[in-house]
C-alpha cells in the first residue's frame, strides 16, 4: 500500500473542511512543484487556535495533511502550533511516500501564514522565524502565479 491507513482516511473523511467568515487568519500558500494550493482560516481566542478550516486544491496526501494539521492544531496555542512541521504531520499519518513528502509542506506553510496574518492584522510582535518563513512563502506564490496563472485563476474563481 503506497499511504497508510491513516492517510485514506483523512482523504475520504477530511476534517474541518470549508472556510471561517470573518476569520482572524487567514494563510494562502501554493506548491512550487506541482501548483497545488491550500487556504487555511483560524480563530483565535486568548492566543490559542480555536477553530480552523481548509479548503484545498490538491493531491491526496496534500488533502490528508490539510485535514491532520486542522485537528493537531486546533485548541493548541499559536506557539504550540507554529512548532507543527511537514515532519510531525506526515508521522502523525503514519508517514508519506518520500515522492508525496513536498505536499505535507502545504499544510504547515498554510499555518504559519495563517498565523503571520492573525499576528499582523493584531498588530503583535512576529517572531523573526516567521517572518523569514512568510518572505519565503510569499517568493514562491509569486513563482506559481506566474507559472499556474490559468490554473490558480480558476481556483479563485471556484472559492469566490
Ligand atoms: Fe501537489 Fe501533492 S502533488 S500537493
């Protein structure tokens, strides 16, 4: 079997799937391998994540760790859930073939941007790290809108 059980279940079963209507955050992140996209909204509440959704446009392993990151993240604090990496995600899964490794990078990229946003829009302090991942994520969304122009426009129409 090439994904563990896990992984088809989030797959077929995705939690907190859809978006938050006046979210506090909200991260928008693209794949620069494949041009796959992924929305994540959060709530907060005295600094802890208290809901979180997402809506993905993506492979199977990129829809099972959008759905795994929502119930790792949820009721955590925003420092507990900047520690979320692709690693801890994928294991949490039971792992990812290597090939299916770069889709994990969608959902903790979409976290800490989610996260980046909470903290701008509140005018808190960001930590150096985050901004450092942020101007990386923001790099690379411009490198998918030039190379997915088609592609992504159609997905923003499909959310609008
Ligand atoms: Fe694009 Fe998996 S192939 S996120």
């Amino acid at each position: 079997m090439i994904y563990s059980q896990k992984v088809l279940d989030h797959f077929k079963n995705p939690r907190n799937v859809g978006k938050i209507k006046n979210a506090d955050g909200v991260g928008k992140v693209g794949n620069v391998v494949c041009g796959d996209v992924m929305y994540l909204y959060i709530k907060v509440e005295k600094n802890k994540i208290k809901d979180i959704r997402f809506e993905t446009f993506g492979c199977t392993a990129a829809i099972a760790t959008s759905s795994m990151i929502t119930e790792m993240a949820k009721d955590k604090t925003l420092k507990q859930a900047l520690d979320l990496g692709k690693q801890e995600v994928a294991n949490s899964l039971g792992g990812l073939p290597p090939i299916k490794l770069h889709c994990s990078l969608l959902a903790s990229d979409a976290l800490a941007e989610a996260i980046y946003d909470y903290l701008k829009k509140s005018k808190k302090d960001i930590p150096e790290d985050l901004v450092k991942k942020h101007k990386r994520i923001v790099k690379e969304k411009h490198l998918i809108k030039e190379k997915y122009k088609e592609w992504t426009d159609v997905e923003d129409k499909i959310r609008s």
